[in-house]
C-alpha cells in the first residue's frame, strides 16, 4: 500500500454520518474538511480552523466551488482557546498532520476536548517515524506510541486504531 492517504476513507473509519457537526482543527487547504462536509451533508456543520487566513480561504474557495455550504471557516491559534467552536456541540474532532508542527500540543487536545460532546471523537492523523520521500524532518515526528499516551493523559480514550497509508498513522479516541 504506497497509495497516499485518502482522507475521505479515514474520515469514514471514524463512524460520521448524516447531520453530525465536526472540528477540524488546522484544517489548512480543507483536506479533511471537504470529505467530511460531504459525509454530514447540509444538515451538518464543520467548523474548519486554522492560523492561516490563506488556508482558509482555499478551503472556502473550494468547498463553494463544490457546492457545499456547511463550512464555517475560523481564524484562530490553536494553542489559545478556540471560543468559536461552542462547547460540547462536535461529534468528531479532526487533528490531520498539524501535531508534528505545534510545540505545545495540550491546548490543541484541550481545544478538542472542551469542543466534543459526551463519548464524542478525536481523531489524530501523524506522519510515522522512520524514513519516507517526502513529509516532515524525522526530528518532528511523533511516534504513534507517543501520541497515544500524551492524548490519553489528558482525559480521552483510545478507542481504535484505524487504516491509514504506509506514511501515516490514524487513531481514534473518545471523550
């Protein structure tokens, strides 16, 4: 399997469906967010953050472009509190391939876990270690081992791994 991640399968994986509401928290192009859109449809909502105003305006740019209407974009630093998601509305939040990149990750989960209703999910997508052609430098990675235990030490529970491709790893956690 040296296909790339398909972010519509992971999304699957996680049990979304129809009406749900989602955070994908460091959405950048809307890699994730797109796919997730498609599967809560217009009955649901995703709030798709990011630093970045670029990002988000690719990700508004191409979720009209594809119809969808169910993408609020925020602006915000994931390591401050994020007080546009409103508290316990997610069923899903999304953490794709931005941990690597955000030295202090507690407020991140502490984001995700003030967001997320009761038995709500985390799903956190990283780079593996270990040599690959492309990706972020080995000194960012983050073992899976590693981010299992930080994620659980600040109150979730690993639920599953799930598939993802031979350059990443997926699990899911609960709040």
């Amino acid at each position: 399997m040296n296909k790339f991640i398909n972010p519509a399968d992971v999304v699957a994986q996680t049990g979304l469906h129809n009406g749900q509401i989602v955070a994908d928290l460091g959405c950048g192009g809307g890699f994730y967010t797109i796919p997730a859109a498609k599967i809560v449809g217009p009955s649901g909502l995703i709030y798709a953050v990011d630093i970045q105003e670029s990002k988000l305006a690719f990700t508004q740019s191409i979720a009209h472009q594809l119809g969808y209407t169910n993408i609020d974009t925020v602006q915000a630093n994931l390591e401050q509190q994020v007080n546009e998601v409103p508290d316990a509305s997610c069923d899903l939040v999304i953490t794709a391939s931005i941990l690597h990149e955000i030295p202090h990750r507690e407020p991140v989960f502490t984001n995700a876990y003030r967001a997320l209703k009761t038995d709500g999910k985390l799903l956190v997508v990283e780079w593996i270690q270990g040599f690959t052609l492309f990706g972020p430098p080995q000194e960012k990675r983050i073992a899976k081992e590693a981010m299992e235990a930080e994620v659980i030490k600040l109150g979730f529970k690993k639920k599953q791994d799930i598939s993802a491709d031979t350059f990443h790893y997926a699990m899911v956690f609960t709040k």
